[in-house]
C-alpha cells in the first residue's frame, strides 16, 4: 500500500494534520483525485502564509467546521472563510441527544466510542455528504479539533462510498500518529472532553489502526453496509453517484 505521505501531508505553521485525501486507488481502480479533499485539524491559528497556501495554492472554496460551537468559540474558526471566495459551514458532529440506555462507552476503546457517536449524528454526516457533493464546492476541506475523531469518521465514511479499501481508510486513519504529535493532547481528546469532564486515559490521544477497524466491522454489523447507514439520513444513490463523478478519476 503506497500512502505517499510527502505529497499527502501539507506543512503548515497553524495546522499540524493537514492531509490531502487524493490518490487512493478504490476497489474498481478509480481513484481520489489529487487537491479536492483535504482533512484537518483545527484552522484558527493559521499564520498569513498558511492562508495564501490554503486559498492560493490548495485553492480551497469550502470549509467544513465538526467542532462544537464552545469548541469555535475557544479556538477560533478558519478566518479566511469570507463567505464568497471560501464558503465556511459549521456542522457539529456531536451527540446533543445521549439517552440514559446508550451511555457512553469506555474511552479507551475509540472505535466503540465512534460507533456510539454514529448513532446520534446521522442527520449531520448527511449534510455533510451534500457540501462535498454541491456544485462549486471542491477543494474542500473539513476538520476538527485534532483531525482525528469526527474528521476520521467523516473521512472514513466518505472514502467507503468511494470504494475505497478498509485496509486504506484504516492506513489513512492512522497517519494521525506520524504527523499530528505536535497536536496538544486537549485537541487530541476534544471528542473526550465533549462528554466528560474528567481527564481522559490514554489511548483516547492516540489513532490505532483498530479503533477504525472496530468502527467500519461495527457500522457494517448494525446496519449491514455503511451505505444501508447513511441510507437511513438521506444519502442516495444519486448523492453518492454525484460524490464519485466529483471526486474520483
């Protein structure tokens, strides 16, 4: 499996996850196309540089913010976002809804946990799905605190209606591990701090390739396939056909 990690990742100073989602092959031998889609963590310390970089030479029109509004308000939002050139949608991928018969799992096992968050968020991933799929939308970037979490469920998500391998989402997953440890560890635990307020353990800093793994065999376990999942919201047929005119070669 070729990740081509030079050419994925994208150094900035304000950004430290920053990754291009082209060029994976799919299981018919399309694939991503290069500079369309881009995962991150948060973009609202991005310096003048990083800015020209993202607008000019990424040329990206869209931002999809996951974070919670607090989360917004903390860290701050993806400034160049002006609403014309650079469309900013803010679309929280967080339970609001959390019934006393489906706690929370342990954090210690991220894949149960985002499992756990699939079921309160699928109104929101299809709204996400149609921003990718909008006329004029690509390049598009979506993130969140650490580009980790609900960056990776989205990512996760979208690549599978791609037709794109398990074994790539989960390498695509886990490249968290080798490019984001400069990320602190309350953005890595974002997700964590959403619902609980104590410290969070360990492996909810990290993104082993088996937290995903666990994620894609549970969605597939419920609801048979992650299409028959987002099937469920609103994520068609011709939605997902209009994904992979957009974005695979």
């Amino acid at each position: 499996m070729v990740l081509e990690l030079e050419r994925r990742w994208i150094p900035l100073e304000g950004s430290r996850n920053f990754r291009d989602l082209g060029g994976y092959t799919n299981r018919e031998g399309r694939r991503v196309r290069w500079r369309h889609l881009f995962r991150a963590d948060a973009l609202g310390t991005l310096s003048d540089g990083d800015v020209q970089r993202v607008r000019g030479e990424l040329g990206v029109r869209t931002v999809v913010d996951l974070r919670h509004a607090r989360e917004c308000a903390l860290k701050g939002t993806a400034a160049f976002a002006d609403g014309e050139t650079v469309r900013l949608h803010h679309l929280p991928l967080n339970r609001t809804d959390v019934p006393d018969d489906d706690p929370l799992p342990e954090m210690d096992d991220l894949g149960a946990v985002y499992l756990w968050i699939s079921r309160g968020v699928g109104p929101v991933l299809a709204r996400v799905m149609q921003c990718i799929a909008a006329d004029d939308a690509v390049p598009l970037v979506f993130h969140c605190a650490a580009g980790k979490d609900r960056t990776g469920i989205i990512a996760a998500v979208l690549l599978e209606l791609l037709g794109v391998p398990d074994e790539v989402i989960v390498a695509d997953y886990a490249l968290t591990e080798l490019v984001g440890q400069d990320i602190r560890p309350e953005d890595r635990a974002a997700v964590f701090h959403a619902y609980q307020q104590d410290g969070p353990p360990a492996e909810a800093l990290n993104a082993r390739p088996h937290h995903m793994v666990t994620f894609l065999e549970g969605i597939r376990t419920v609801h048979g396939s992650v299409r028959d999942y987002v099937a469920t919201y609103g994520v068609n047929e011709p939605l997902i056909a209009r994904l992979r005119e957009r974005l695979l070669e």
